[in-house]
C-alpha cells in the first residue's frame, strides 16, 4: 500500500536536490580547472575503448530518471532513505573530486546533428575533471536499487537492460576513465549501505565499543585493511583491485570498534542486504572459506536433545533434514528456503550477551515443535553453543552452566565457551 500524501515532500527533496548537485559539482570543477596538479589514471587497454556517440543518450537519461525515482517511493521512510542516499553520494563524491582530483584524458570526435548538439549541451557543464569515483555511477547504483525494488515482471528486466547500458555509456561517450566505474560503484552501494530500507541505518546505533576483545580485532581488521591499501597502491594499475578488500576489512573493523553485528544487515530471511553483499563480498569468502576449512573433519551437526542439533552453518543440501533453525552468525548469509528461521546476529568470535543468550533460548523453544531444528553458527562451536547451553539453562533441562556444557559436550567434544561466554550465561534468569 502507498502511504498518501507523497508527492509533496517527493517535490520538495528535488527541490533541495537539484540545485545542491549542479551547484557542488559546478564549484568543485570550477576549483579542480584552477589547479596545476590534476593527475591522469589511465591503463593502457582503455585506448582501444570504443566512441559510441548514440549512448549519450542512455549516459542524459539519468536525469530524468533521478528526479522520477523520488516519485517512487511508497512510504515517507522509503522516500527519505533514498534522498538520503542521493545526497550522501553528492557529498562522497565532491569530496573526493576536491581532494583528489583526475582528469579525463581522451579527444571525442567532432560531432553534429541531435548527438552532436547533446554533447556540445554536456561540456557547457560537465568538464574533464571531477573523475573518480563517477557521480554517475554512484547515483546509478542508488537509482538502480530504487526502480528494479518497484519493477515488476518484464519491466525489471527493462530496468536491468537500461541501466547497464548507463553504466557502459560512461566509457563510450569519453567521459570517464576505468578507474570511475568501480570506485563510483563502491561510493553508491555505501551510501545505500549507510541508508538502507529494512533495517535502521547503521549510524543511529553507533557507539564506540568498550569490549577490549573487539577493540583487539577491530584494530587487527584495522591493519590488516591498512596494509591491503598500501599494497594496493604500491603495486598500481590491476593490483588496485585490492582495495576492494581493504575496504571490506575496514567496514568489519567499524563494526567490531562502533557498529556492533548491526553493521553486516543480515536480515530476517538470513540474507544479506545487497549493499552488504557487494561491499563485503571479499570478506564473506575468506570467512565461508575459513568455516569450510577448520569443519572439514567434522562437517556434520550433531544431535545434542529433543531433536535440538548443533552445528556450522549450513549449505543448501545440508539443510534437508531439518525443519528449523536458529542461527547466531552474523557475517554469513543463509537461505533457511522456507524453513522456520530465527536470526540473532553475533559477532564472530565475540560471547553473546545475556538478552542475546534468552532470545535464542526462547527461539529454540518456540520453534522446535516444527521438528528437527538446527543451531548454527559460521562453525558451531562457540556463538550457537552458548545458545544452546542457554536453552538447556532456559528450559531446566539443565540445573547448572556446568550440567548443560557436559550435556553439549557429550555430543559435540569440540566446542569452545571461553569465559566471555559463562559470564553470559551467569546473566541468565535462575543460571547458576
């Protein structure tokens, strides 16, 4: 259902817009054109780059759908996530265009007729300047997210069609050098990372950690995101490439230090929100990979009581036998593929608290009467542990901490529970 009442403020968000776009991006080319020492970043294959002049019409396009798209929105919060998201891009980007500015290096051919005149319309205000990361792609990574979430059918494929050819369009008219497009794309799925729709933005909940254990591994990310970037840059032109990585460790070190297991966006069906998605895609294959590795001797879940099982999370066909599961990981995706699903997101290697630990335990409970049912972490061994021990602690089917380890371990010799974890079980109601 669309909320009533929405053109108004859809209107007056263009109205802020649209002036802020051609103002910001006209003085930071105006101050970008006064400098001496505006560099190039070019690789050699991009010379043989094709010149389309009839895709300036997908590149202008992108007009008319910016100021369309705040017409799409059906709830105010959609609306404001979105123009937040815009105005987010702006500031990213003339900020960069400011304090690291390229320029465009290649000659467009001569042109006249309707492409021609298009054109000539362009560089009256689009100067060679101002490249990466791409405005044009970062608004067309919002812009994307914004009409393929309210296409249906065979108009989301239309929208697929178009929108890439907008991307490629910013190559073949000669107005961006390689380098925009993926650094244009990083700033876009952050600005839709840092607003996003189904959850609340990751900012609302920011607080500096006082854990000294996350302090300890975001700093690890930490470093490890610094010494990618040097490498990235040490090595130039593909090796660039690394910085994709860095900039996921970073986010994971933000979320170990400030934005707590919120950060990664899991949401309720066990997915990861796009944004999440792309930007820590390195990441989310090292920690799969690294699941993979050290429960290769025991990739099985086991049962532990009443049909209660613990384990790693799971792949597709490893789901079959079960009807439920509740699932502690907050890094990796899961598509529990119609199964009933609780997510209580923890960060790895970091205890549950105590209302994380009565959350799960009431969870286990509530939907064990679908049948088997699975507890699961990114190995099964510490975070899904805890839980399960609080379950058993929950439920009286253990009297004490100490009974309900041995209970689990009975089944599963191998799980870890440092003192982290005992102390929030202790925070359970009548654990002792």
């Amino acid at each position: 259902m669309r909320e009533p009442g929405l053109f108004k403020p859809a209107l007056l968000w263009l109205l802020l817009l649209a002036p802020l776009f051609f103002s910001t991006y006209g003085f930071a080319t105006w101050v970008t054109s006064q400098r001496s020492d505006v560099g190039t970043l070019v690789f050699g294959w991009e010379t043989h780059m094709p010149f389309w002049a009839w895709t300036i019409v997908p590149y202008w396009s992108i007009d008319l759908l910016y100021g369309f798209s705040l017409l799409l929105p059906s709830t105010r919060h959609e609306l404001k996530q979105h123009a937040l998201r815009l105005l987010s891009a702006q500031v990213i980007a003339v900020s960069c265009f400011l304090i690291w500015p390229l320029r465009f290096t290649f000659e467009r051919p001569e042109l006249d007729g309707v492409f021609g005149w298009l054109f000539a319309v362009l560089a009256g205000f689009d100067k060679p300047f101002n490249q990466a990361p791409s405005l044009h792609i970062a608004l067309l990574v919002i812009l994307w997210v914004m009409y393929q979430r309210h296409a249906q059918s065979v108009w989301r494929w239309l929208v697929h069609g178009w929108f890439a050819l907008i991307g490629i369009s910013v190559l073949t008219t000669y107005q961006h050098h390689f380098i925009d497009l993926p650094t244009g794309a990083l700033a876009g799925w952050i600005c839709v990372w840092l607003w996003p729709v189904e959850h609340p933005s990751p900012l609302l909940n920011a607080r500096l950690t006082q854990d000294p254990k996350r302090w300890r591994l975001g700093l690890r990310y930490g470093l490890g995101a610094l010494a990618l970037a040097i490498l990235a840059f040490a090595i130039g032109g593909s090796g660039l490439w690394i910085l994709w990585p860095a900039v996921s460790l970073g986010l994971i070190m933000a979320n170990y230090l400030v934005l707590g297991a919120t950060g990664f966006q899991k949401r309720a069906d066990g997915r990861l929100t796009p944004a999440a998605r792309w930007l820590y895609a390195p990441y989310l294959a090292a920690a799969w990979i690294n699941s993979r590795l050290w429960t290769r001797k025991h990739p099985q879940p086991d049962l532990i009581v009443d049909n209660v099982w613990l384990g790693r999370v799971p792949a597709a066909s490893e789901q079959e036998p079960f009807k439920a599961i509740v699932d502690l990981c907050a890094e990796l995706p899961i598509n529990p593929q119609g199964r009933a699903y609780q997510s209580i997101s923890v960060l790895d290697l970091i205890a549950p608290t105590p209302a994380e630990c009565l959350q799960a335990a009431q969870a286990i409970e509530r939907l064990r009467c679908n049948g088997p049912l699975l507890v699961c972490c990114a190995l099964g061994y510490s975070r899904s542990a805890t839980a399960v021990a609080a379950w058993l602690l929950h439920t009286a089917r253990a009297a004490t901490i100490e009974d309900a380890l041995a209970i689990i371990r009975t089944a599963r010799a191998d799980v870890v529970l440092h003192p982290a974890h005992r102390e929030a079980l202790e925070g359970l109601p009548h654990a002792r």
